[in-house]
C-alpha cells in the first residue's frame, strides 16, 4: 500500500523518531492544545481523551492525514505525568521502583475527513532501584518530558525494566503496528 504523508502534530522527538525508523514520510505540525481533563473522568480514558482533544484544532484539513498522541503512565490509581523538576521526577520513580505499572498510548487521526481514535495498554515491570540509580538517571537522562520520568529506550530500559508485557513502542510513546492495523482498517 502507498501510505500517504502523515501529519504528526506532536512535540516528542520519540513519536518523530518511531515514524522515521518506520520510514513514513511525516510533517511537524505545531500543537498547543490544552491537556487538562474532567478529574472524574476513568483514568484508562485520559490517553485516547487528550489526543483527541490535540486532534481537534486539525478537524478540517480534510486534505491532510494528521495523527496525535498522548502517553500516560498508570501506578495504581494515579496518572504520573510528566516530572516538572527534578524533585518530581524522583519521587516518581521511587514510587514506580520494584513495581508494576501500566502505559497507555492513546492515538487520534483524522483521514479524509474522519477522525478516529484507540488507545493501547502495556504492562512495565521496573527493578528496585537504589537511590544512587534513580538519582543518577535523573542527572544522565533528564527525564522531565517524558511520562512517568522515565524513557523504555534509554537506560531505564536497558537496565531498569525488567519485563514487558505488550507492545515495547507503546512504552516509547506510540503503538506503530496498532496505528497501521487500524489506519488500514478505517481507510480501505
């Protein structure tokens, strides 16, 4: 199938990276959309919610296949979002050491006319990390644009991550195979 240019209105040089190894001819759009959400809405929604809500000042470009994202990191009952400092940061990954956690990858694209949206789900186990790791990698890696203050594709998943269940680029920041899957379903 001839895939046509995609519009990725995103910020992430990780989902601008997933596009370019997938080798798909994109664009950069600038995105300044508000990521607030209702409090009482279920968190496994808030993903799906916010990319469609960046997706929303691109509703009529109907010439254009616009795709947008958003990633969020779930420990229990809590979001844990992007770190705003370094204290931040730290105490997220004190709370995600020697536990389990859940991404989720919610994705919106507008093709011809019609916007459709998914999201995706990933089990991530992380190692107990000793102070010494957590505080290092805060320093090493500056976590601070990346869900949960951590990145699968540094070190944190080179050493941190002890197992995944689910899709590994969805823990980057965007499920490529299930965005063809579903871009192919929706455009034929």
């Amino acid at each position: 199938m001839n895939y046509p240019k995609f519009y990725l209105a995103s910020k992430s040089p990780r989902r601008h990276q997933i596009f370019a190894d997938a080798g798909f001819e994109t664009e950069i759009l600038e995105n300044h959309a508000d990521e607030d959400f209702d409090a009482n809405m279920s968190i496994r929604k808030v993903a799906e919610h916010l990319a469609m809500q960046k997706a929303e000042p691109f509703k009529s470009e109907m010439h254009k296949t616009i795709v947008t994202a958003d990633t969020t990191v779930i420990l229990g009952s809590e979001i844990l979002n992007k770190p705003e400092n370094e204290a931040h940061a730290k105490e997220m990954l004190i709370k995600l050491s020697g536990s389990i956690h859940e991404v989720i990858t919610g994705v919106c694209f507008i093709h011809k006319g019609q916007m459709h949206s998914f999201s995706e789900s990933t089990k991530v186990w992380i190692k107990e990390l000793s102070e010494g790791e957590i505080d290092a990698y805060i320093t090493n890696h500056k976590p601070f644009d990346k869900a949960g203050a951590y990145g699968v594709q540094d070190w944190m998943g080179l050493v941190g991550v002890q197992k995944i269940e689910g899709c590994f680029y969805n823990v980057m920041g965007f499920p490529m195979h299930r965005f063809i899957e579903t871009f192919l379903e929706t455009s034929l």
